[in-house]
C-alpha cells in the first residue's frame, strides 16, 4: 500500500515525511488545481529523506487543452524537474473533443526518458470515454492514472475506479485521489481493489502574522491571508493506517 501526499510547500513536505508516506506529488496553487512548482521548491524538497518526489508539469490552471508554447514550457519544466532530482513527473494533455491528446503526451513521456516514473493526472476526468482513454495512457507508456472516478471525490467515483482496476489488469497502476481521507481510504481501497492513494490530507494552521491589516487580499476577494493549509502529519498516519487495517 503506497500513500502519496499532494504537497505545495515545504512544511507539507516534511509533514508527509513525518506522518510516513512514501512519495509526495509536489506542486504550487492548490487553489487552482496545481501547476509546476517552482526551481527552488523542486530542490528544497529533494532534501526531505525517505520519499518519492514526482512533479507535477502543468504550466497554468483551467482546462488540459495547450498551445505549442505550453507544450514547450512543459518540456522545459520536465528537464528541470528532472535535474532537480525528480523520481518522475505527473502530466496530461487533452484534445478539445475530450479524447486524450496522444501527440503531446508522447513528446512529454519521450522528455521525460524511458528510466522516469509517469503519471497521468485528473485530466483523465475530463475524457470523454475514461475507458478509451485508459487504453491509449497504457499504450503510450504511463505508468499510473491519478483519478477520482470521474466524480466529485474518490469515494463517490469507487464504481468506475473498481472498472477501471479491473480493465487495467496490472498493466497499469490506478491511483485513486480527490477527497481522500482517514475515514473514507479503507473503503476506497477494500472496493475497487486499488493499491495506491492520493490526497493532500491538509489542515488550517495560522500564519506567523501578528499584525492584520483588514479589506487586503492579494488573491481571491475575502481570502483568509493569515492562515495557511499544510498538510498534517497526523492525518497521514491516520490514513496508513485505515489503508492497512
């Protein structure tokens, strides 16, 4: 059983190194779905002992659908990655019909080296045929889908997850994600026969700010800017441990 923690900072980081997970899937902007962290988190996080680091290679938030200037910020994004000692990279591409875009993904896989670790992300969720897709990310090479199902979260996708499991048939991994938590992981797993999770398992921590200047935000209009989510170390062990039980 391999829990993998969605990180975008270095304190979510180091607590899923502390609540025992075996790979994280570093990122930036949560908020918008995760793009490409950056160079210095990339290395900062390498230094964490004991995970797995994959990358996540998105060059902004909205729809899979890129231009042949993302598709090269990819490429590049994916070079990096790897020389900032990235175990593999976590990508995905779409054609505006909702069909996997086999082109672009087989120039990120071929960046990527054939040594890399793959990972189709949730663009799966936008296929239009999730099995049609299955089938062309397996031919091309992936080694993993990064799914909930096709729905709202993991747990309400578990029928399709359990198809999608079974089509596979060990050729490749499906990695169930989107809602995953302590109390809903044995069920995902004892169901559709997954052997792999993913979630960000995070809890709200105040910030270091003692002075707040109210009506400011640097973002999303009535955003909390004094308090952050990081993953909790806690919630990690907790949910190993309902995976195992």
């Amino acid at each position: 059983m391999i829990l993998e923690i969605c990180t975008d900072s270095i304190a979510s980081v180091k607590a899923a190194a502390d609540g025992g997970a075996g790979r994280i899937e570093l990122c930036s902007a949560l908020g918008d779905g995760g793009v490409t962290p950056s160079v210095g988190l990339m290395r900062q996080a390498r230094v964490v002992d004991g995970l797995k680091m994959h990358v996540l290679i998105r060059p902004r938030g909205g729809d899979f659908v890129y231009d042949k200037d993302e598709i090269q910020c990819m490429i590049t994004d994916i070079e990096t990655a790897i020389d900032c000692g990235a175990d593999g990279v976590v990508i995905g591409a779409l054609r505006p019909d909702g069909t996997v875009d086999t082109d672009t993904v087989s120039r990120l896989i071929e960046a990527a080296g054939q040594c890399r670790n793959v990972t189709f992300h949730r663009a799966f969720d936008l296929c239009r045929d999730p099995f049609e897709a299955l089938e062309q990310i397996i031919e091309l090479g992936c080694n993993r889908v990064l799914t909930s199902g096709q729905a709202p979260s993991a747990e309400a996708g578990i029928p399709l997850l359990r198809q999608l499991n079974e089509r596979a048939a060990g050729r490749i991994t499906i990695l169930p994600g989107g809602g995953v938590s302590p109390a809903n992981a044995f069920r995902i797993i004892s169901e559709t026969g997954c052997t792999e999770l993913h979630g960000s398992l995070r809890a709200t921590a105040p910030g270091p700010m003692l002075y707040h200047r109210p009506g400011v935000a640097m973002g999303t209009p009535g955003a909390d800017e004094y308090s952050r989510s990081i993953t909790s170390a806690q919630l990690v062990r907790e949910t190993i441990k309902a995976m195992i039980k």
